[in-house]
C-alpha cells in the first residue's frame, strides 16, 4: 500500500524523536562533559529536524528550504562494529555508535527518497539524507581525532 505524504512524513518526524532519544540516553550515560556536550548538541539537531519537517507537513517551507552541501565519507562507521555504550564509554565509542546511528539514518532517508519519482518530497528527502550525512562526518572526524591524535611528530 503506497503511504500518502503525510505518512512519509510522520514516519521521518518519528525517526528524529527517536534519535533525541538515542542521544540524550547516551548523555545520561557517559561522563565525559566534553562527549555529552558533543552529543547534546547533536540531540538538539535533531530537534531541529523534527522541527522542520513538522512545518514542512504544514506547508511552511518548499524542498529549497534544505541546502545540499558537500560531505566527506569517511566510511568509518561501514568498516568497525558499532560499540555498546555504558558509563564507562569514552569519546571514541560514543562518536562511533554516533557513526553509525547518522549512517543508518542516512540511508533510511536516501532510500525513502529513492521510492519516489522526482518530485519536490524526494528531493526534501535526498536533502534530509545529506543533513545525515553531515552528522555522520562530523561525528567520523570527532572520532578518528579521539581515536588517532596527532603526535609532535606528524
């Protein structure tokens, strides 16, 4: 049964409640003040999101309201496993399960897009997938600079 807009869009507002969730349960987790700053602002992107999409359902902003904008892949996240996240957790498996969390979120979005002909809902939803994307780098790039400091000599 094909989902009407509204659907699309709800399930799409759904998706970035639960990611608030997601990262503010890891806040409340972890003790690093520099971390939970870190994730804390991603909740809060989040929010954001879900902000937005709600007054797109409301017919406030067209698909141009989202910029496309270029992003690195690191691919990080595809290549290591996605750590737990306990009390102990430092940065770098905090930003890792971040990794991953924006990758799914990405793709979600790109495929949603991909199951609709061009349209101004599939492109707010390829642009929605690049705002993932961008978490996701800067998440990869907070981790690979945890998890790989720079030494005095190089």
């Amino acid at each position: 049964m094909e989902k009407t807009f509204a659907e699309i869009i709800d399930m799409a507002i759904q998706r970035e409640v639960v990611a608030y969730d997601f990262y503010m349960d890891i806040y409340h987790k972890v003790q690093d003040e520099s971390v939970r700053d870190t994730v804390e602002f991603i909740a809060k992107e989040e929010i954001k999101h879900k902000e937005f999409l709600v007054g797109y359902r409301a017919g406030n902003f067209g698909s141009d309201a989202l910029r496309m904008a270029d992003v690195v892949d690191y691919k990080i996240a595809e290549y290591l496993e996605e750590p737990e996240i306990d009390e102990e957790s430092g940065s770098q498996e905090v930003y890792l399960i971040a990794s991953h969390r924006e990758a799914k979120s990405h793709l979600f979005y790109k495929e949603l897009a991909g199951m609709h002909a061009d349209s101004e809902l599939k492109t707010m939803l390829l642009k929605m997938a690049n705002e993932e994307l961008k978490h996701k780098e800067k998440m990869e790039y907070l981790y690979s600079n945890t998890a790989f400091p720079q030494t005095s000599g190089g």
